[in-house]
C-alpha cells in the first residue's frame, strides 16, 4: 500500500462553510478507498491541499474521482516513516473527505479535499492495489445539558482567546485566523478548525480528532492552548532577554573599544582622566 506525501501550507488551510449546508448532497457510503496521509491529521469541514505521488495512491484518486460522490476515507499513519504501511499501521479513526480538484502532473496529483465527517474502519474488504474498508460515521456527541450551556459558551470564549494568543506568538500562522470565531460558530466545528491549524504532535491532534463530545474536546483542546501560550511566552521571554544581554554586551564593546582608542592616540594624561573615567563608568553601568 502507497502512502500520500502530505505538504500544507498555514495559509491553504481554510475553514469551510458550517454545517448541513456545507455537507449538503453528500451521503457517505458504507464502503470507502481508504487514502493513508502522514503528518497531519484532517478534520471535517475543513479544506486541505495533499499531494499524492505513489503509484497505487494516485490510482486510488483516478478511481475516486470518476466515481458518483467522489468520496474517500483518510486516515493518519501512526509512524510517518513506515514505507509500506498495513492497516494495522492506519489509526482507526479518520475522515470522509470530498475530492474538491484534482490536478495530474507528470510526478504527482495535487488534490484538494474537504472532510466531511469523521468515521471509524470497521474492516478491510480490499487491500490492493488500495484499501478499501466498511465504515461507519461517528457522530459529534453534546455532552452538556441545557442548564450548562453558559459554562459551554464560556469555554468556547476562552478557546478562542487562548488561540488568537498562541496565533500571535507564533509567525508561522496567519494573522487571519485572529478572526475564526467569526467564521466558525459551532462549537464542535471551531474546535475541529482550531485543533487543525494548530501545530501540535500529530498523536494530540489524533486524540482529538477521536473525542466525539463537543465539551470534552473543547476542554482538551483549551488544555493544549494554555500549554501552547505558556510555552511561547516563555519562549518569547527568553528571546527578549537574549537580545537584551546581547545589546549590552554591543555596548560595552563599543565602550571599551572607545577608551582604548583614547589611550592608544593619547595616554591617560591628566587632561583626559576625567574623560576616561565617565567611559569607564558608562562601561560599569552598562
């Protein structure tokens, strides 16, 4: 079995319209083509560029998108460097995704493909020259009553403020994600958005991905943000400070090399001493 080269681009990845309207005329079948990706984990309703270049995986796509729903199952390798992975080497949980575009080069396809939903391999019916498997779809889950919906809003507010924090502590993200809140209302659905863009280890995301109630993934979700803004706050601290103790060893260098300019050209004559000694003051200040 093929395994899919995965490269994503911070600012590829969107969010895509919430809800029935955007799962609107997709049925997911019972059986899917199961398309192994590495180092990323897909979430539903969000869009994502892949780039398939393996023999058996680009056949898996040709079949795929002359199909009716153009529908396919993907599923993250546990262990990115495995070869020739087996099903035992796929984690169980994925997603149905939608082949979007579809564009063949002499090397490789680029495609791109939104998840649906989220689904578990129940079992492999064909294993070459891909996978197929029967699944089944595993629903969001509202773990809150009625009387907890303010604790969930409010969980879901500070979901959002923790991640606008780590966005702008951390350059490689977009600064248009400060505004998903806006686009992704759901709570499910920005949890997903969120736990996407986010670069956290693959097996976090997996966890994730795998955690059917709505409050209990946000709660998870806000864990690794607090720990994602304390680590790059921190880390940002020490850059600071770094630069700091940079600049005052450029300033005692530039101090010294000034007093000994003024010793070589002159000596340390008693019209100079007073001179002298402020440069060494500012030296021992610095």
């Amino acid at each position: 079995m093929d395994t899919t080269n995965t490269q994503v681009d911070e600012e590829q990845k969107t969010s895509a319209p919430e809800g029935e309207a955007a799962e609107r005329g997709f049925s997911i079948p019972d059986t899917l083509s199961v398309l192994p990706i590495k180092d990323t984990v897909l979430f539903p309703m969000v869009v994502m560029p892949l780039i398939v270049s393996r023999e058996s995986s680009m056949r898996l796509v040709d079949d795929a998108v002359v199909s009716e729903n153009r529908i396919i199952a993907l599923t993250t390798l546990k262990d990115p460097t495995v070869e020739h992975p087996q099903v035992s080497d796929l984690y169980e949980v994925g997603v149905a995704a939608a082949i979007h575009t579809m564009l063949r080069l002499p090397e490789h396809q680029r495609l791109i493909v939104q998840g649906l939903r989220r689904i578990r391999i129940k079992e492999v019916v064909q294993t070459e020259p891909y996978i197929r498997a029967k699944v089944e779809e595993l629903p969001d889950i509202q773990d809150w009553t009625e009387s907890e919906s303010v604790e969930l809003e409010a969980l879901r507010r500070n979901v959002v403020s923790a991640f606008q924090r780590v966005v702008s502590l951390t350059p490689a993200l977009p600064d248009e994600l400060q505004n998903i809140a806006n686009v992704v209302t759901k709570p499910g659905a920005l949890a997903d958005t969120i736990a996407m863009h986010l670069p956290i280890p693959i097996p976090e995301k997996q966890d994730l991905l795998e955690t059917l109630g709505i409050k209990e993934r946000l709660k998870k979700l806000l864990a690794i943000l607090m720990r994602e803004v304390e680590v790059l706050e921190l880390g940002s601290k020490i850059q600071s400070q770094v630069h700091s103790e940079m600049g005052k060893t450029q300033r005692e260098y530039y101090l010294r090399e000034q007093l000994k300019a003024i010793q070589r050209e002159l000596g340390e004559t008693d019209e100079r001493t007073a001179e002298i000694e402020e440069l060494r003051a500012k030296i021992a200040e610095a």
